[in-house]
C-alpha cells in the first residue's frame, strides 16, 4: 500500500489548489529563493496595517480574532509561525532580516496575557514561567534562541538565559525526565520543544544545558512509546504514574520531527512503523491521510492536526513522497488563493492550518536550523 | 407486562444504536476488559486537549460549555463520571492508574468555584462545606474516598477527614438523620451518597463513621418512603415537616442503587414494587421506560433522569433483562457514533446522559467498590 | 346580557382546555381536596429540582427567567402564589404542611434583592421596608402573617412586627389614608394588602391594628371610587391631589376582593355595577371577557389582568357563573397541558397568568382565610 | 401653490388616520375638554404602570427604551410632553392636577443621570447645569417654571430661583446673547427655550429676568436669520464666529414658535417667508410637507423634525389650514391605533413623533401658558 | 496604454455617478466656490445634530459608529477631513470660518482616547504624544497648525509648541531619519506628515524645524524607495534593519503627496514610475485602478486605499486625467446620493472612502496650504 507511485507530479501537472510543487519546496533551499507561495504567505503574515499577525509587538490580537483562534491556541500558532520563520532566514539572506523583525514581533507578541492568560484562569497561577507551563515556556525559550541565531540581537539574551535556568533547573529537580504542562499533564512533544531549546541555548552560548536530553529520551522511549507501531502515547500522569492508553500520531509526528535535530537516528529508528501504524495512502497514490490514534478509519480526529505534523515530519525526514501526498489530502479542500499577493485559505482544515503548512514547505531541517550560519553582520539597527 | 421476554440478545443481533450486548457489559470484570464503546467513552473524556472533561486539574470547564451543562448540574456531572471511573479502575487493572488519575481531576475541578459557586449566588454563604449543602460535599467526600481507595494515595487524605468529620459531625447534631441540600431541602438520594462516603472512609481507615447509617435508613423507611409503591418521595422539608406529596423514580432509583452498597436486604426489599410503579415495557419487551412520577403515562418527566437512574439500579440489583430493556430505550435515539475513536452522542437525551450510560455500563456495585481490592502498590509517581 | 344560562356544565361536558368544572373548584374545600389540575399546578410549583419556583429559599429566579416575568413583576408573581398556598392549606389539611414550607420559600424569596431591587434601581433608596413602596412591604407582610397562620411557626415573627409598626407608624403619619407606592403614588388595590395585612396581624397577637380600616375605607369611597360604575380611579397622587381620570377594572376588581374579606358590605354595594361596567358576557352565554377601562371594547388593556383578576374577585364572591364565563375565557386560550403531573400553559395569557388562575381555583374567600384554624399542631421540625 | 383650498373638512370628512378635525383641536380650549385622541394620548402617557413614560418620579426609563428613543433625545421627549401637558392644564381644569402631577414627574425624571449622562460622558464634565449644556437646562429651568405655574406647588422653587440665577448670569458674562449647548455649540432654537424660561420665571416672581430678551432679539435678527428666506441658520459657533452655511426648517419652526410668546410680531414678520421656503403644499391642497433645508425638494431630512415643529408653529399661529395639511402629512402614515383606550402609532415618523403631535394638538400658545391663570386653589396634597 | 484619450468629459456628459466634472473640482480656488457635491460632504459633515462627525467637540463618536469605522482608523479618518477642511477654507473665504470650526472640533475628537486608545491597550504606554506613535502625533501635530493658520486663534498653541519640540527632539536622537508608529515600525508616510507638521510649524512661527527634512529625504530615497518602480517599501523597522520586501502603492501615493508640498521636484522624479509600476487604466481609458503592490492583477489589495490615495496624489500633481479616471473608478460603485442636500454613499467601497474623495475633491495641494493668506482679521469670536 505504501509502495511508490513514481516521482511526484512537474509544475506543469500541479493539481488543483496545490500551489507549486514539493520539488520546488524541497529545493528553496538551494535556490536561495522561496516559492511564490509562500512569499505570498509571509505577505498574509506581515502585510496588511494593524491586522497582520506579524503587523507589531502589541498586544493585539486582530490576526487571530478573524481566525477564530481559540485563546489557549494562539500560542502554538505563534510558534509554529516563529520555526518557519527561521527556515525563511536560512532559505534566503535577503529575507533574513525581515525573518528576524518577524521573531522579534513572536517573542514580544507571546510575553502578552492574551497569549498565555489561560494559565491564570486556570487557578494555576500568576507567573507563566515559573514553575511547569511547559506547553507555553518551552515555545518561548526556543523562540528566544532563535531570535538570537537568526539576528545576532541581545535583545532577549538576559530573558533567555533566565528561563534556560529556570527549564534546566525544573528538569533537574523533577523525578522524571522533562517538565509538565498542566499540573501532572506530562506531554512527550512539549517536552521536545524544551529540549530542543537548550540545545540552541548551548549552540548560542558554548553551555551545555543539552547534556539533560540523554535521560529524556531513554525515558520516553522506556515508557512513552509504543515501539511495535511507532507511536508515543497520548500523555503521562506522574502522580499516578498513568500513561494514557491511546497512541496519537500528531503527539508522535510533532515529536520524532522535533528529536530528529537531536537525535536523528531516535527517529530514524519509528518513523517507519509510524508510517505503517497512521498513515493512509489513497487516490491511487496521489494523496495520503493521518488517523489520530490506533482502531479507527477515521483521520486527524482528535485536535485535527495528525496530517499536519505528518507534512512537517515528511519535511524533516525528507520523505519527498508522503509529504506530496499529504499536501495533496490538505492543501486543495481548503480554498487557497492568493489576492494582491497574499495567501489566504477559505476553509482552513484545522486551527493551525496555515501555520504548519508555512513552517512545512519551508522547513530546513530541525538540525540544520541549529547549525544555522550567523548572520553576516548582526543586523542593522540600534 | 413485566414476564419476560427471553435472554437479551446476542452480539449478532445487536439493534440499531447499541454498541454492546447487555452480556458484554455485565462480563467486562470477568474479562477485564472495558467494552469497545466503553473505551470509545474514556476516549471522549481524556483524548482531546484542552477540550476533554477530564484534560486537566485547571478550572476550565470547556466541555460542559459544549455540552451546555447548567452551572448547578456539572458538580453531578463529575461525580457520576467519577464513580463510573472507580468501576473502570476494578473492570482492568491496565486502565487503574488512569482512573485514579481521572478521579484526581474529578476531585480538583470539584473544588473550582465554577462547581460550587450556586451556593454563593443562592445567597447560602462562601463556604460550600461548612454547613448544609449534602448535594455537593457528599460528592465530594464520596470522590475522595474513591480516589484513595483506587490510587492508594494520601493526596486529598487531610482533606477528607476534614470533610468526613463535618459531614459525621453535623448528622449528629440535626434532628433528623441526614444533612439537607439547600437550608430546609434535605433529599433522601443525596444523603445516599452522604453514607456510603462514611463507609468508603471506614474501609481506608478503620473507623466506624458508618454506624449512623442504621437510623437514617430507619428514618427514611419511616418518613420518606411509601411502602406499597416502593417509592420515596420527593423531598423532606424539617422545618415545617412537609413531605412534598409525590413519588419520585429518579429519587428512589438513585437511593435504592446506593442503598444497596450499605444494606443489600432494603433495596431488595422495594425494587419489585419499584419496578411495578414505574417501569413500562414497550415494544413486546424489547424495551422499557420509566415514569418519574405516580398518575402519568410520560417517561422520563421532571429532571428527566428517571429511565437512566433506573437503569443504574438495574445494573446494581444484576437485573440484566431490564438493563437491556432500557437501553434500548436510551441509547439509539441518541444517535451514538464513534468517530475517531471517541464516543459521542448527537442527541443526548438529558443533562446527564453520557454520564449515566457510562456509569450504568461499567458500574461493578457499591458494595463491589466498597471491597475494592488494593491497588498492586502505590501507583506510581510522586 | 348578564341574565343566566342555566348551571355551569359538568364534567362530561369540559370544554376543550378546561381542565374541571366550576363546581369541582367551589368543592374542594368541602371535599377536604385540590381538583387534579390545582395538584398539576403544585407539582408545577414544586417539583423540578433547581427550576421549580418553589424549589429553594435561595435567590435563584430560574423559574420566572423561563417565563420571561420583568423583574418589577416577580414580587406580586410570589405573592399571589402565596395567597393561593394559605388556601391550599385550608382546602386540605394533607397539603398544609406542604403549602406551609411554600410559604417559608415565598418570604424567604420576597427578600432577595432580584425582587425589591427595583426600588434601589429607581433611585428611591436602599432599604424596601423604610418608607413608602407599599407594593412591596404590604404583600411581605400579609406573606409573614399567612405563614404563621398557616404553620404556627413564629420564624418570621420580629420581622412581621417590625414590618406591621412601620405600617401602622407610616399610615398614622400620612396626611391621607394609606401609603404609597413609589413616591406619590398612590395605588388603592395596594393599600388593601397593606390594610389586610393589619387584620392577619391582629388575628396573630390579638392587636387592633386594624382599627385604621374604617379610615382608608371612607377615604376610598369619597375620592377614589366612580359609585355609580363601581369602580375605582387609577391611582391619586397625594402631592398635586390628582386622581388619575380613568376607571381600571384590574384596580377595582383586585381591590374589592381583598375589601371583602374585611367589609364584605362595601365590595357586595359596587359589585353590581363593577359587572355592568366592565364584564362582557359572549358566546351565548359561555364566556366572559372584561375590558380593563372605559369607553373601549378591548379586553384585558393596559397591564392585561382584567379578566384574571376579575375571575379571582368572582370566586370571593360566590358568583360560579361570572367565575365560569371567565375561566373558559381564560384558560382555553392558553392551551394548558398536563406533563408528567405538572401544570403548563403553552401561551399564558398575562404576566401572572398561572398565579392568578391557580389562585382563584383555590381561592377560599380572604375572610375565610383570617378565620383559618390553627394548625392540629405545630407543624413538626425545629 | 399656498392659496387656500377651503375649510378644513368636517368629522364627517376626517380623512384615514386622522382621530380628529383641525376644527375640534383649536376648540379644545373653548370646549375645556380635550379630544378623544389627546385624551387617549394621555392614558398612553399615564395608564400602564411600570410602563408609561409618566408612570412613575423614578429614574426608569421603559417607556423610552420601547420606543428606541436614543440616549441623548429622552431630554427632548420629556420637555415637549411637558410643555404640552402645560396646554392640557389650561384646556380643562378637571385635568390640571394630573397634567401638574405628571409635570412634576417630567421635572424628576429630567434630573436622573440616564437624561442628562450624555454630557459626562462626551467629557465635558460631572455637573450638567453649571456651564454651557443651554440644551438641557433651557427645558429644565422651563419645567420647573411651568410646574409652578400649574400646580401653585412651591416644591421645586429654590431649584428653580438657583438655576435661573445660572441662566441669567452666564447670558450675562457671554459675550453673545444667549448660552452655549456643548462648548462652542449655540443653537437658537435651545436659547429660545432659554428665554422663554426667564419669562416664565418673572411671571413668577415678578422679576425681571426677560430684559434680557430684546438683546438677544436683535442678535439673531442681526447675525443668525436670512431675513429673505423666513430662516435662521443652523447654528453658530463663537469661538470661530462660524454660522453654518445651511438654513433650517426645524431650528426656525421651533424657534418662531417659542419667541411668537415673547414676542409676536418678531415671529409673524417671518412666518410667511417661512412658509414659502419650506413648506411644499400638495396632494391637491390636502396636505403639506417641510423640506428641512433649501436645495432639496426631500422633505424632513436632518434630524427628521422639520414637519413636525412646523405642526406646532402653525398652531402657535393660528394657521388652521397649514396645521390640517401638516397632519394629514404626518399622521394617517405612522399608522394610529387607539388599543383599550389609549393611543399609540405603529410606525412612528420620528423620534419625538408622538410627543410632537401631542403638543401641536393642545397647544394653547407660549403666551397663553405665560398667562396662565393660577390654580383656583394651590392644588391638594401637601 | 497611459497614453491620453482627451480632456475629461463636460458636466452634459457626465458619467452616472460621478457628481461633478474634473474640470469643476479643480476649478474650485479660481471660482472660490465648491462644488455641489462638496456642499453636500460638508453637510454630511456637519447637519445633523448629535449624529454628524463635526457636530461637536464632545468625546462622542457616533458618525463613526455608523459607518462601523474601527476603532483604530478613527485617528486618520479626522485627520483627512481635516486636511481637506483646510483647503475648503482656501477656495471659498466665506467657508473659511466653518472650515476653522471644523479643525477646532476635530482636534479636539483628536484628543479623545476613544481616538488613541489603542496605543494604551497595545500595551505601548498611557501617553499617546511622550515618544513614538507618529502615525497618530504627526496628524495631531498637522492639524494643530492648521488649525491656526486658518483660523489665526492661538487656542492650541502651547500644545503645539509642545508636540513641534517632542517631535523636533525625537527625530533628533533618533539613529534613522524619523520617528516610529508601533516601536519599531517605521513608515514612510506617517514620517512625511511630522515632517510637514514642522513646515507648518514654521509657516506660523518663523522657526527652521523643517530643516531636518533634507537628511529624511535622503534617507528614504536611498533605503527606503524601489527607484526603478517609483514606489516605497511597506515599512522599516530599525532593530533589525529589515525593509519589508513589498513596495506598496497607497503608501507612496500618501507619501508623494505629502512630499510634493515640501520638495515638488522629489515627487516628480517618481511619479511617471510609479503610475507605471501601480496604474490600471481600463474602459477604453475611461477609468483607472491601482494596484496595491507588484506582481498582481488585483486593483486596491492591502488595506484597500490605493486607488484612493493615488487620487490624492494625481490632484496634488495636478494630473486631471489620472484624477478623472480614478474617481470613474471609485465613486460610482459607491452609489453616491445626495438626499435632503446631504451627500451619502451606500456602499463606501473603503474604510476611508468619503474622507478621501472629500479629500481629493477640494485640495488646493500641500505646498498652497502652507502659503495660505492669514485670514482677513483673526475669525470673529472670543
């Protein structure tokens, strides 16, 4: 069922509402340029005067109120936002600086109560960063880090440093390998972004705070993971030492993508059996979807978002093939077109539908992204 | 009318919106094993992320917002859902630590304002256990007993001796045998639950808070029930002694059910006559509904929860042949489907409705739970 | 055209959408029992947990949020409930205890600030009881006497005197007959549950408070009754001394009713001409309508309570057939059904439609009330 | 196109939608009653309690919000159902003490925030009556005045003696004739209403505040009228000296008719130019509608009120014919309807519609209320 | 495709739609009278009371509600009536009072902080003037000038004076040429208004503020201009030195128009490219579209005020026939109607829309702004 169909299509055979090919995706990186499609993107996320997501540092919401993005959500749209965006600095020098104002504008726009006001409502506090919160802290130290790879700024280098503590500290201190989101809401993904904050903090500043991921992975892969289907669990409860009994593809792409910059064999290793256990090839193998969990016929149930973390794994692993057909299963239902040179999508498939198919067709690579080149000068500016 | 029909039928010949036989579901402790639509259940109430009831310990109540739950009623949302998932935790011991991990959400969300905060607005007070109020600190107390019972962890153990001994200590002090509601409102099916939390107590410690159980069932039999009818009445008001004049099947199956973890003789001595006064086979026995009240032909009046009590009752006296009687009744017009994995119903027929189903299916008996068997050893964590 | 047309019908020949014939409701006193459809209305008033008007002394307004009643009209839905419960109690001694404990609920409510709030919102202070709004604190305080007359329990004793005194105080020290509602505004049909409230106070303790009577009666005779259309003024303004120049059906027929039962002389001289007036006898005799003023043939103008209160003013006065002319005006219309035991009415003809149907299906004469027996006991509790 | 097309027709002859002759409205005064319809007005401004607009001294503002009357108009709604309530009181005598009582409720409600907050909330500050806001304190410094006048009533003296003092002396620092609405805002329709308080003031105290009034004559005369056109400007603007460039048929209409009381030649020299501005006779000589400004032959545009204060200047100037063309324009489309006795439009044709036609209907002339005769007594009451 | 198709049509051949000739608008300052139509925008403006945008200097925004203007917008709606209220007051002497008015009341509407709010609840601060914010400074900072070079009142002087400074000594130490609007957000255009409020700084008070522009000038040509396109990019923002790599057509066509009153010979140099790069002429050369940006074919993308601004600029480069056929374009879509000598459109084809064809319509360019004559003796008033 998996077996090829053949490269994927030229751009004279482009299917409908798909908008350039995966070679031309995959070879962006070479060309220094990237594709019409998404420059129309980064116009969505930059152009248009108050109402782009990326139009300024305030606390201003607009982008995500017409996206009816739900508030516990926009944090992750902001960082999935911040990851393509370092991939666009490593694509094209000369878009390198708008790529850094755009980090700038995610990191100041993420530090708004807007963004992670929930943990408050909740009852868990007043302070996003002090003590678990990983789901929202995680995102942030990351995209401090690669503010600072991508700009060469200082801007937040004091902020970074203290939260790099404050995540290397908490991992010490706990009697597992990693950090929760909710009190006791052990997540092996979130957890990934932490991990992979350290290891550009180390990249930055010479440290060695990524010495930690060692234990990290030999617990995930001791209790986390399933390794017959290649799937993490849903979820790990430390109190009770509950895992969740369900395997969840979007948990287990967004994680063996984030890993594979670590440790690329880790993931090596499932993304086979991943494939096997989620993914669905169909329309004579033209496109392919992603179940959420294991017994059903069903795709991206759950949070919605299975056939998107598979693109941006498809992306990392450099499976040309399958990240073809999954745009193909995505990109077409949802309307895309571009007005005034900007991309918009009428029937979004999900709540972080133009995020992750931005960061997919752009992404370098988690690893490459780490050994990103500094910038030629620290950018202009103060 | 009520001369049976044969045995229920058998997987082969499930009707239409029934997801498992009545056998399936009496045979899940035998097999250890949850039935697939129980397990599609769990799903719906852990799966999603920031959208399952039981997602996190925050006091966030998306869910219920879905479901549109009123305020007051989502306090028995979480308890029913809390003594279904005490059942899980006896049915497979692969499902406990998630059951008591759940339990220990039930019991964090039970203490958000959000739950308890009608007694504030009512103009009761700002304490919801201090005094009066049984409908929601029996629960309360009952849930963390259970969740010791179930985890073997001490986490809410101060708290609910606390609670235990406000509850032992205001039966003592009130003229009738029970706590009331609201002032003046006392209800015989909250002060079942107010007793069994006294016998769940005594089985963690040793004590014997349980014997005030004797003179409130004295009581009840005495004052609140009508013999011929084996029906309680509605409700008891100590300050003027009016018993409000009519029979009540939701009060007197939710009674009967937990009574008979106590003193299996007295429900067994009125659930015949229970059975006479309320339940109407339909369908040549295919199926079964439940009047609320005396002197109607309607099912299910009033807070409409009469046919899915009885149903819970049905399940703890082992009446299998009416079990299936009524869920057939219940269930298929609710429309039920498992999309994903995840059980939901497009119409549920109540405001506790997926609660109840779930509890009736997995529920092993309040005497069951009472004999739960230690957890192997402390679950795992802190 | 007010000549008879024989006996009202019997049983056998119900309309459609009466729910018992004239003589039943006259009967049920003498038979020591409330027709089915009074116990439909009780069960209405009584038996949905939380929705239920009388369901707890909470300040939860449920019930007449569902019914969509204004704020300002909540206070008089609670009291003529309240006048339809003391003759409950009278009716049927089973019932008393239970009309006793609606009664409680009844003051208890009268009290919440969702009731009297109006009062503070008008800008006319922030205490109810101090001065003026006799609209509010007369029916408070023929509430407080009706509950200790019904159960014998001296609950609300101070508060009844305390409230009485300020009656009597306020109307020895206004330069007129009575008390006002807002400021200036005097209402005759308020005025006499303020007045009828001494009575049951005297009944109580044995005082003569309701010496004042002969005053206010002559006051209203002179300056605010039509004699030869029995009927009264509007309302008079003591400030400019106008009376405003409309004859009001819902005034007068409210206001002879009460008078009544003090000085059953004045109602029966200007009932005659109240008929003339304002009645409308149709269809062949069957029904009656009653036009809320003058110089118009609309019924029910204005507030919309001709009829139903000139129905309540008919049962005072023993006259069936006025009482059944009425109701089979009334009621049909309103497409009453019986759910489940309980009372609806599908399109309820007036903002207080049920109250004042059930109360003058009830309705034991305000005399008959004052004479009420005392409890066999004091009704059982604290 | 203005010549006369004969007598306006007989009772016989009302046209569809008129409730009464031109002929009987100017009868009013000789017959000392009003007409079925003004007296069917009156019970919509008096009859339902809670409801009408002169139910109650409280600041509840119901009748207003079932009207959609904006905010910042309820001012204007008051004052005008005043001034023609002062008519009322001169047309019967029967019904001076109610048009004083329901004065004495306008003076009230005129005071609560809900009238007068528009001026808080523009930013001009916390106090309405101590500089500028002519707009609202004209109309209050009038009322109070003609309460005095009708009622003999002394109650709102040292308010009014205070707030005439404030007129007086601000007209006297200006250094134009007259006061500012908002700051910088001077319309000479509100300073009419200004003056014509000062008149009544002297008529009261036997001052002589009026002095004032030549040189604020000759203002306007000099600088705000197009003496060819009959028609002053919109407004004027002090700190610039700009008039607006447009003249005004409402702003004319009510000013004429105001200073007509003052000074009736002054009105009477531009009357006929007036009408040959703005009034357009048509439907054969039955009817007559105002265009609100020149260059247009749209009629009532701006605030919609052009015909309508047109209605009263005819009546202040006797001008039978005009006043019947102008109903006729005005009335039979806003669909009146008399319902119980009291009347009411179903599309009303603006936002001061009934309050205006009520006016023009009673309205004895501003000089005949300045010599309004004094209550045969000081009305009852206090 | 530019090349001409004749001179624009005469008033006999007017397009539906349009409401004057080109040849009439720009024949405004010789005939020293407006247009009609132009009549009709200042009626618009200015008749009705409460409702119109220049109605008074109150902090009420009612006529922006109305055309559901966001709140964000509000600052640049006033300031573009503003701007063309200024040139109003050089075509017609008579008009120049109102014009005069006009500014007073928008600087005041400017000042309110339903008008710069944003800025607050960005989180940027609590004082909209002390630093940054030049999208809303510049304007205020313009309009104060002018202001008193139309009305030579000194009113706003001392804060004029106030603002000149900050922004003199913002620009001074800033390390780019210009002040920011959102930190970090550097516009061309907003930048070009500061600058010209300095010019007219000058004009009043002989002071050399406008020397700065030389350095800006030069810094937006070599950073900030596509030369061979004509056309400025989006924005600048300093930390990171990153030009947004988007040129935008409403912003140059703003900031030309702007520019060409302080250095004529800048604009000239792009114009010719920029229509080449951004103008659509199309029906037979009848009208023409402007695209917002390169490399579509759709006309007024973005924000949607290309067509509009370019508008602007064509009448500021006394371009008739562009002017003609971008107003073929933009006015009769917008279904202009002029009802009751008041001009409205139905459907506003931007946020902006009235504003800027007022604009367009009346301006006597920014250079004849400056040398406005002082008025004939300072305007009547205090």
């Amino acid at each position: 069922l998996l077996a090829g169909f053949g490269p994927p299509p030229r751009a004279a055979e482009l299917p409908p509402g798909r908008l350039a090919t995966t070679e031309d995706y995959f070879a962006q990186q070479a060309k220094q340029a990237v594709t019409p499609d998404v420059m129309a993107q980064l116009a969505y996320m930059n152009y248009i005067d108050f109402i782009s997501p990326f139009y300024s540092r305030g606390c201003s919401f607009e982008a995500w109120e017409l996206k009816h993005t739900p508030q516990r959500v926009i944090k992750y749209s902001i960082a999935f936002y911040a990851y393509g965006l370092a991939s666009v600095a490593l694509i094209d020098p000369k878009l390198r600086a708008l790529a850094g104002h755009d980090l700038d504008i995610a990191v100041s726009k993420m530090k708004c109560k807007r963004v992670w006001g929930d943990w408050e409502e909740d009852g868990f506090g007043t302070d996003p960063i002090e003590k678990e919160n990983i789901m929202y802290k995680g995102h942030l130290n990351l995209m401090y880090g690669l503010y600072q790879l991508v700009t060469g700024s200082r801007r937040y280098e004091a902020e970074h440093a203290h939260l790099t503590r404050i995540i290397h500290d908490e991992i010490a201190a706990n009697p597992f390998a990693g950090i929760v989101c909710e009190p006791d809401n052990y997540f092996v993904q979130c957890n990934s972004v932490a991990y992979l904050s350290l290891w550009v903090y180390d990249r930055l500043h010479g440290t060695d705070y990524r010495a930690a991921t060692r234990a990290w992975l030999d617990f995930i892969q001791k209790d986390l993971i399933d390794p017959e289907r290649g799937a993490f669990y849903l979820s790990y409860h430390p109190e009770s030492g509950a895992v969740k009994p369900w395997i969840s593809a979007y948990t287990t792409a967004w994680t063996l993508a984030m890993v594979h910059g670590m440790d690329p064999a880790f993931s090596e290793r499932y993304y086979p059996r991943f494939k096997q256990t989620f993914v669905e090839v169909y329309d004579e193998g033209r496109k392919a979807r992603v179940r959420e969990t294991a017994g059903t016929d069903d795709a991206d149930g759950g949070v919605g978002l299975a056939s998107a973390f598979t693109l941006l794994l498809a992306r990392e692993m450099g499976d040309q093939q399958l990240f073809d057909q999954l745009l193909n299963h995505l990109e077409p239902p949802a309307k895309p077109s571009i007005v005034s040179a900007s991309l918009r999508y009428e029937h979004p498939g999900s709540l972080l539908f133009d995020e992750l198919l931005f960061l997919a067709k752009v992404h370098a690579g988690f690893g490459a992204l780490l050994r990103m080149p500094p910038p030629a000068a620290k950018l202009a500016g103060k």
